[in-house]
C-alpha cells in the first residue's frame, strides 16, 4: 500500500508532466512565436459570406501564433460607420477594416476602376488575380496612402445582379425611370438607360425598397441580396444581366502593420491566399442555396444575347470613356484602365477562358 507521501508525490510528477506536456502542445501550436498583439477590425453588417475572409485571417493567425496575435472584427458598425472606416484608419482608431469604393468615390477615386460596367471579373480567379495586381499599382498605392492604409485582400465581390419589386424590367429600354440602387459605374450605366439612381447604404436598402422609395437594388448575386433579405419583400430578380461589380477591399493601418514584428508581417502575407480562397469559397456555397431558393420565391429575368449586347453598347464603353476623362488630371486613369484590361487578358489566358 502506498504511503500519503508517495501517493503526493506521485500526484506532483503527474502535474509536472500534464504540465509539460501542456506547453509541448502550446509549442507546437504556435507555428509563429512572437508577442501579444491585439487588433481590432472595423466592419458593418453581421457575419456573412461578404465577411469570410477578414474572418479565415483572423482565425489563421490566432491559430498559428498559438492564441498570441488576435485579431477581434467588430460588426454592425460598432467601431465607425462604413462610410467612415477609411477615416477611422488614418486616425489610427483601429487597425483593420472594409470599405465600399462606390460609398465615397471621392476618397477613392482610382479604385472606382472596378465599378466600370461590364468589366469581364465574373469568374472568381480571374477577379481574384486582377485585384491582387491592381493593388500594387502606384495609383491605387498613392490613394491608399492618404489614408494610412495598405490594401490588403479584395472581399472579391461577385457579378451584381438586380432585384426589386413591381413590374420586372424585360428589356433595356424597361430601365427607364426606375428609381435604382447602383453604385459607381453600374450606376452611371443605370442612368444611361434612363433610371435614376442612388446609392443608398446597404444597410438601408431594406427599408427604402419597402417604403416604395427604391424600385430595385443591385447587389452582388447572391449573397447579398439575401444577407440583407431582400427576396422577402421583392417579386423579381434579374439572372444573367452582369453588370459589373465593384471593390470592398480590406485594408491594414500602416502604423499598425509597422510596429508588428516581421514575423507577424510575414505571416499576413502567407497566408493571404488561403483568405481569398475562403472568401470564393464562402460565394459559392451560400449560391448553392440561394439560388434555388430565389427561383421557387421570385421570377427571374433573363435577358437575350441581343439585349445584352444592347445594354453594353449604351452603358459599358462610354461611362469607361467618361470615367477617363474625368480622372485623367488626378491620376493616370487610362493607364489604371489599360492595367485593368491587360490583366483580365492575362488570368484569362492563364485559365484557358480566352
């Protein structure tokens, strides 16, 4: 029979090694050592399939720095308001955050590039690998830095779509006088067909389109027409018209990315395509179950290659023409264009869509 005192001290080795064990595990965990970082994101909305990627970094890097670097994404606009988070940013309020380009073309103007309408990002690898190079160029750069900000990731927005209640618009000439929530360049290409057009935050779109202020929205399809419930007070949505779409990017303070130690640093930027890759992932199964459940609630548009043809002709060249010629004396806007159009070329060439 074991006496108390090696029943204890069996007790305490059994501690000792439940504790050792404990920090092998937190060891191994932590794939990168570092210090205690923590950082606030500043988004709007609830988690969503729009929110994937900011949500995949942040669980990435709490994941590999063993519960060292966290990363907190604060929702429904409890930081800033969307339209302010650029703001928010170079006031050194938080660290990360979204922002809609078409919320403030103003802030962003050679951004605004990827809400010219009709641009050819409808496949997510293409959209993915044109963002990615845009970043970089010295224009977006330059902007970016006004705001103390680095872009980051794209939230990769899909093709927008149409919905809206009252009589379904069947062909181009339908558009006219709608009252039509659009940014940017869908916007611009919206009025050119005769609607008119605002650009009501997401978050009130709800209330406008049930009050009969707003005919119909467009939304990238399809996740955010049912984030923001639309199907349940619409009575159509348009199925092939693919307008074009626009940028939420995520961006990173710059001071906040320079006091991090390289390590940290590096560790963003590793896993950056696994961020991208959950936010596609995160459209396409969401589209799973929208889709079939739009078709059984809504009637669906579908417009014929001669419409289609149609509305590029009046809203797709010329707003792009315009979009030059009002930017030109800011920044290289036709070269910011150019770099857009070569770079959809290359990814479509590069996955045999060309």
């Amino acid at each position: 029979m074991k006496s108390p005192k090696n029943v204890f001290r069996l007790s305490t080795l059994s501690l000792s090694v439940v504790l050792a064990l404990g920090a092998v595990t937190a060891t191994q965990a932590a794939e990168v050592d570092g210090p205690a970082v923590n950082w606030k994101v500043s988004t709007w909305g609830k988690a969503r399939a729009f929110t994937a990627g900011i949500e995949t970094m942040s669980k990435m890097v709490d994941e590999k720095t063993g519960g060292k670097f966290k990363i907190q994404i604060f929702y429904g606009e409890a930081l800033s308001k969307a339209k302010e988070n650029l703001d928010g940013i170079k006031l050194n309020a938080f660290d990360v955050a979204m922002f809609c380009n078409f919320y403030h073309p103003g802030k962003n103007p050679a951004n605004m590039v990827f809400t010219m309408p009709f641009l050819d990002l409808g496949d997510f690898r293409v959209s993915r690998d044109v963002r990615n190079a845009l970043y970089e160029h010295p224009a977006m750069v330059k902007e970016m830095d006004q705001w103390n900000a680095m872009l980051y990731a794209s939230t990769l927005l899909p093709q927008y779509e149409f919905m809206g209640k009252g009589k379904a618009p069947k062909t181009p000439a339908d558009f006219k006088g709608l009252r039509v929530r659009a940014g940017g360049g869908v916007g611009q290409a919206m009025e050119k067909l005769g609607a008119t057009r605002t650009t009501v935050p997401a978050t009130d779109v709800y209330t406008s389109m049930e009050r009969g202020t707003l005919d119909a929205a467009s939304f990238p399809f399809t996740y955010a027409h049912a984030a923001y419930k639309l199907p349940e007070i619409s009575n159509w949505f348009t199925g092939n018209l693919s307008p074009g779409t626009s940028d939420c990017p995520v961006v990173i303070n710059k001071t906040s990315y320079g006091k991090l130690p390289a390590q940290y640093q590096k560790l963003l930027m590793d896993i950056k395509p696994q961020v991208d890759e959950a936010q596609i992932q995160a459209y396409i199964d969401i589209d799973k179950k929208n889709v079939p459940a739009f078709k059984a609630k809504l009637e669906e548009v579908r417009y014929s290659a001669a419409d289609l043809a149609e509305f590029r002709k009046i809203g797709g060249q010329p707003v792009w023409d315009e979009w030059v010629a009002a930017n030109q004396d800011k920044f290289d806007a036709k070269g910011v264009l150019a770099a857009v159009e070569a770079e959809i070329a290359k990814a479509k060439k590069k996955y045999g869509l060309d």
